[in-house]
C-alpha cells in the first residue's frame, strides 16, 4: 500500500469516529470545498479533535478569533453547549460574519455563541477574561501579535490552539509561513506554557498553561 493509499484509509476510517456534532456541518464542509470566496475550515479530524479537547477541559467561557462561516464555531458551540458554558467568536469579514450567524441560529446554538463583526486583536483586547480555551484562527499576521494577550488571559489549567502552524514545512507562501514559524517559536519560548504541534490538517498547536509557582 502507498503512503497516499494508507492515508486515505486512515481518514476513511477516522471519519466513523468523528463526532456528529451537528447536522449543519455536512453542507459547510460541502460549501468550503466548492466555494471561492471562503478559506478552506478546519477540516473534519481538527475538528473532532478540538470538540473532545474541549470537552475533556470542561471548558466553559472560551473565545474564537476567524468564525468565516460558522464551520469551527458551530463545532465548538456544540462543545460549549455540552459544558454548560459560551463561546464569543470574533470576525472580521461583513460577509462572513452575516453568514455565520445565519448557521449559528440554524445549528440551533444561538444561546450558547455569540459571535462579534471585528478585529479579533481589537476586540479580544475589550474582554477581560480569564478564558478556559482560546481558538486561534484568525489573520495569520496577528498570531504572534496576540501571543501575550491571550496567555495573560488564558486561565491557568486552560488551552490555546492555534490552526495552520505547519505552514512553513508545508510549503505555504511567505507571508502566510513566516507568522506561524514565528509564533510557534513565540509559543515554545515561553515559559509559562507547555505546548506541543500535532499533524492534523496544517498543523494545530496545543498550548497548556502551567499553574504558576508560588
């Protein structure tokens, strides 16, 4: 079997196993993969993964930055949801903005997401925190802008992750590559985290944040 062979075996198999969070993410993968105008989501095995992440977290006030259509946000509100918590996911585009709430409500998960039209660095600066989970998605210039914000907010036992960190060994252009190196960089630096990259899509990373020493 080739290595291209044994990979789409494994997703074959892992899609059975994924979570059926919601009906309405089957017509937005479908949506994603035919459409121009929006950037690809998360992806289905990102997406189980992040669902039981936050699920095993217990989180309960947790923020989105990049909704797009809803695809991600509608995975964690189902997690949220099951929490007994809420997830505040911030997008910058008019369009997708509209569109998300549109799927939001029609997920069924209206009381347990809100979802705010702006700059995820702008806004998140408003909140005061502490979050219990962070979901890093947004414009891939501000992942290394944001870093201190969301650690300083990140409550301690809490996680961070970040979506498409493997772009610079994938091949990704420059400007897209050269913020996600520097923000894993940023991100195993720091002292106050323990964090790991695991191969799902174009990579998540994974941040905990330690319990401080007294």
């Amino acid at each position: 079997m080739t290595n291209t062979s044994k990979s789409s075996a494994i997703e074959g198999y892992l899609k059975q196993f994924n979570p059926p969070s919601n009906p309405v993410l089957a017509r937005l993968v479908k949506e994603h993969t035919e459409r121009t105008d929006v950037i690809p989501c998360i992806g289905e095995e990102a997406a189980g993964f992040i669902y039981w992440l936050v699920r095993l977290i217990k989180a309960k006030e947790v923020v989105e930055f990049g909704s797009c259509i809803g695809y991600s946000t509608i995975v964690i509100g189902e997690a949220v949801k099951a929490n007994g918590g809420h997830l505040t996911s911030i997008e910058i585009a008019k369009n997708h903005y509209r569109e998300a709430v549109r799927n939001v409500r029609e997920a069924g998960l209206s009381d347990y997401v809100s979802i705010v039209n702006g700059d995820a660095k702008v806004e998140f600066e408003k909140m005061s925190g502490p979050f219990d989970f962070i979901m890093q998605d947004s414009l891939k210039a501000l992942y290394p802008v944001m870093i201190g914000d969301c650690v300083e907010k990140l409550r301690a036992g809490g996680v961070m992750v970040a979506d498409d960190t493997l772009f610079l060994p994938v091949g990704k252009p420059e400007k897209m590559a050269v913020p996600m190196d520097a923000y894993n960089k940023l991100i195993f630096g720091d002292s106050r985290l323990t964090s790991t990259i695991v191969p799902i899509g174009d990579g998540l990373t994974v941040s905990f944040k330690c319990e401080s020493k007294s």
